[in-house]
C-alpha cells in the first residue's frame, strides 16, 4: 500500500512540472497537435538529456542504462 502513495505521489509531482515547464510557459496552444508534439520533445528531454543529481547528473535513461549494464556484467561473473 505504502508503494502506491509514493508512485501517486511521484505521477502528481511529474505532472505538476510538465504543466509549469511546458503547458503554461509554452501556451497558449493553437492545437492539440502543437500540444502532442510539445509533449513528445519534454518527454524526451526528461529522459534522455535531464541531467539529474540523484544519478550522479546523468540522465535518466543513461544512468538506468548503466545500471543493468552493470548488473548483467555482475550475473555474469
């Protein structure tokens, strides 16, 4: 139970940041396919080029990455 309070928690707080960086600051939208695309670049930014100080300032999918490269190195030795 504990675990789906801190994911609810963590989707709100994602949320909360995509409608501050992106939505408010980059509106007002002329469509929703402005909006999509919009979306598909943050989504992309935060992961892949969002340098994060809990991994050490790699981005998500880098240091998610590293982490199994890491792992399988060690299942294997």
């Amino acid at each position: 139970m504990q675990l789906k309070v801190y994911a609810n928690a963590l989707a709100e707080s994602v949320h909360g940041l995509y409608k501050t960086e992106l939505i408010h600051r980059r509106g007002p939208w002329r469509s929703l396919e402005q909006v999509e695309l919009a979306t598909a670049e943050w989504i992309e930014w935060w992961n892949h080029r969002r340098l994060h100080g809990a991994t050490d300032d790699l981005p998500p999918a880098e240091y998610e990455d590293l982490y199994y490269r890491q792992r399988d190195t060690n299942e294997v030795a």
